[in-house]
C-alpha cells in the first residue's frame, strides 16, 4: 500500500508540473480547453477500458466537448491570421 501511495504522490506531482508548464505556453483559455477535452478523453478511457454504461446524455456531452474544442480551434486560427 505504502509502494503504491509513493507511485501516486510521484505522478500527482509530475501532472502538476507539466500542467504549470503547459500555462506558460499556452493562454488560460486554450489551457481550459485543452482540460476539458482531457477529461473527456478520460471518460472514454474508462468506458473502453472499464465497460461502463454509455447513456445518451453521456454520449450528447462528450460530442458537445469535442466539437466545442474543434469550434475553438477554428475560430482562433481565424482571428490570428
């Protein structure tokens, strides 16, 4: 138990590292975005790799994050060019 506390606490530490890294080059917007596909990854993850159920709103939601991130991404390469 103790082995896997110290496994956890080093990788904490690593995804809070590279999360500071990641703000200094990126603006608080594309660093909120980029979190809120992350975690939409995530759920994926653990629905293919776990077997959880799949509800229609789950479903709805996770395509509301994707495309919202697409949208994002579109509209800001617009405005910087």
């Amino acid at each position: 138990l103790t082995k896997l506390l110290i496994i956890d606490a080093i990788f904490y530490h690593l995804q809070s590292v590279s999360a500071y890294c990641t703000m200094g080059c990126m603006s608080p917007v594309s660093q909120s975005v980029a979190n809120t596909l992350k975690r939409a990854l995530l759920v994926w993850a653990s629905i293919l790799y776990f077997g959880n159920p799949v509800t229609n709103s789950g479903i709805v939601g996770i395509m509301m994050v994707v495309s919202g991130v697409f949208l994002y991404n579109h509209v800001r390469r617009i405005y910087q060019s």
